[in-house]
C-alpha cells in the first residue's frame, strides 16, 4: 500500500514529500472543501446523495426557494488537537458549505425527503404525477 498522496517521477520518497512542504502550517493541502454529490434519476423519483462524513443530521440544512434547492453545513466544530503535536501532516479539517441545484418541473415539492446515514445525505425528490412514464401499452390491430 502506498501512503504517499503525491509522486515525483524523479525522487518518489517519503521524505520529498516532508520536505516539499512547510510543516509549521496547520492548514489542510486539499484544496477542495465542497462535498461530493450524485444525482440519479429514477422513473419515480430523483436522488441527491451527498459525502458529508463527520457530520450530524443536525448540521445540515435544506431549503428550497425558486426552484433551487440548496443544502448547506455550518460547521463549528474545532480542531482539538493540541498545539504541543508535532504534525507532519495535518489535513482534518471541519468547513462549512452550500451546495444548490435547480430542481425540474416535474418534482414534487411538497414530498421532498432526507435521510443521513454512514456519511451520506440522501434527498428524495419524488416526481409529480403527470410527469411519471405511461405503461406500456398495446394495441389490438382489428
């Protein structure tokens, strides 16, 4: 297993990688802090699911206004690590978000459903009615 995140094709080593950064900063080296989302279309329904591990359902607030819904985090949650620890990497980090999306017509708003769970909140856009697929029919040819 390989614990190194990053390679130099001309020095791989763990101690390029020490030394290639300033080990007094606390601050993570990722740059991204937005959650990862999928969205899946079902015949019924949409599905939100977003990686937000670490948080609690608490956390988390979902509001929709003019047909974009939009899921945010607060986070205040500090960092207890204390300043004696000598690092040399330090990359937890607790960040607030938002994440919006502009939901289709053919959702039915008012039944809306979330659920977090192992680091995933899933948001269940339920379709209206109309918007649902016919059955399949068939045709007497007389």
């Amino acid at each position: 297993m390989n614990l190194i995140r990053k390679q130099n094709p001309f020095f791989p080593s763990l101690v390029d990688e020490l030394f290639n950064q300033d080990r007094r900063l606390r601050t993570s080296s990722i740059s991204s802090t937005t959650p990862a989302v999928n969205i899946i279309e079902q015949d019924t329904q949409f599905l939100i699911e977003l990686a937000a591990p670490g948080n609690k359902k608490e956390d988390f607030e979902i509001e929709i206004e003019d047909g974009i819904l939009s899921i945010s985090s607060s986070s205040d949650k500090e960092d207890n690590t204390s300043e004696k620890e000598t690092f040399t990497r330090h990359e937890f980090s607790y960040n607030s978000f938002r994440r919006s999306f502009t939901i289709p017509e053919s959702v039915d708003v008012s039944s809306i459903e979330a659920t977090y769970s192992e680091g995933v909140l899933l948001i269940k856009l339920l379709k209206l009615e109309e918007a649902l697929p016919l059955p399949k029919k068939l045709i007497k040819i007389s």
